[in-house]
C-alpha cells in the first residue's frame, strides 16, 4: 500500500513538473522537480520521479493541451535550429531535447549538440560569423567511451553557447569530437539521449512532415 502511495506522489510530481517545463520553458530536471514539490506543498524528501518519468508526463501533456499556436511555434524554433546547424555544419550539430521530440512549450529554449576539438574553435567561429554569444557550461553524465556501464558513467561538464534569436535562446553545447560515439544519458535511462542530426531534421521539416513528428 505504501509503494502504491509512492508511486501515486511520484506521478503527481512528474505531471507538476512536465507542466512547469512545458509552460515556462524550464530545461533543468532538477529545477522543474524542485520547484514542483514546492508548489504541491510536499516534504523535500519525497519520492522524485526520473527524468524518464518525466519526459512521459511532458508527451501527455503535450498531447492533451498544446493548441495551433504550439504547433506553429514548434515549428519555428526547428526552422530557426536547422538554420544554426547548417551554419554549425563543419561542427556535426546534432538537435535534441523537447525541440527535437516535439513537446517545446512557448517559452522553451533549443539545445544542440556540437563536436569540435575545443570550445574555443566554435567561439573563434562565431566571432568570425559575426554571430554574438554568451558563455556558460553544463553538466552531463556520459561514458568515457562505447559500451561503458551504467555505473562506470562520468560528470562531464562542457562549455555551452548560448545564442539569442527571435525565437529564443538556442544552446549550443561543445563536446569533444570523440564524444560523438556515445551519447549523454538522464536520470533513470540506461540508453542515451536521442539526438538529431542535420540530415534527419532538414528531412523532419519536408513538405508533408507536421511539427509533432
């Protein structure tokens, strides 16, 4: 009975924080997960759901309340993303995040994956391009290299990009070129991250694709 409580709180949290990542743009797990146990009222040590969990929630919600306007925005911020990664091209760019599955609410920023062989290369670039930035950097869990376990996983923190457009911050993070072969993982997946090539998304954006897909 216990666990079935636990489990009930721990969806509640999931949907509350699904709810506060679609509707305030909120990309940190952790932050939307903190600050839903703190709207519900909740003790700090109850039981958090995965980001696994969560990105579920955030699909059902999606589907049951994101309208037209979504769709439309959705499908600039891709618009806007392919223009960056055709841009990035020489840097493999690799979308992921609710920008490439399809659930970015109206405040969300886009998150790209680059590989270079230091950050700098990519700031040089842009400064070349004439395209401003502002630093900053993230953690991520990953593999050191293919076919690491689970428990093997390292904190890697790598330098981040973040640019402005008329469709919000777009945040290019700078991975080592290795790191192409093995993907960041979230919380509570064995498998990694999805991520998008600039191929499978100028293909997503084809004449008969919608926005969702």
């Amino acid at each position: 009975m216990f666990d079935d409580f636990s489990s009930d709180l721990r969806q509640e949290i999931a949907q509350s924080a699904a709810r506060l990542m679609f509707e305030e743009g909120i990309s940190d797990y952790g932050r939307a997960k903190r600050k839903a146990v703190k709207l519900m009222g909740i003790q700090q040590d109850a039981p958090l759901p995965t980001n696994a969990e969560i990105d579920s929630a955030l699909r059902e919600y999606h589907a049951l309340y994101a309208d037209e306007n979504d769709a439309a925005h959705l499908l600039e911020l891709r618009q806007a993303a392919l223009h960056t990664m055709q841009l990035l091209k020489k840097f493999n760019p690799h979308l992921i995040g609710s920008v490439m599955e399809g659930t970015a609410g109206p405040y969300a920023d886009t998150d790209i994956h680059v590989f270079a062989e230091s950050g700098k290369e990519l700031e040089i670039y842009l400064l070349n391009q004439n395209v401003p930035y502002r630093l900053d950097e993230q953690q991520f869990r990953m593999s050191d290299r293919p076919g690491k376990q689970k428990h093997d996983l390292v904190r890697k923190r790598v330098p981040v990009l973040l640019v402005e457009t008329r469709f919000g911050t777009q945040r290019i993070s700078v991975f080592e070129t290795d790191d192409i072969r093995t993907a960041p993982r979230k919380n509570g997946e064995k498998a990694g991250i999805h991520r998008m090539n600039l191929l499978q998304l100028t293909e997503a954006l084809s004449p008969g694709k919608t926005a969702s897909e």
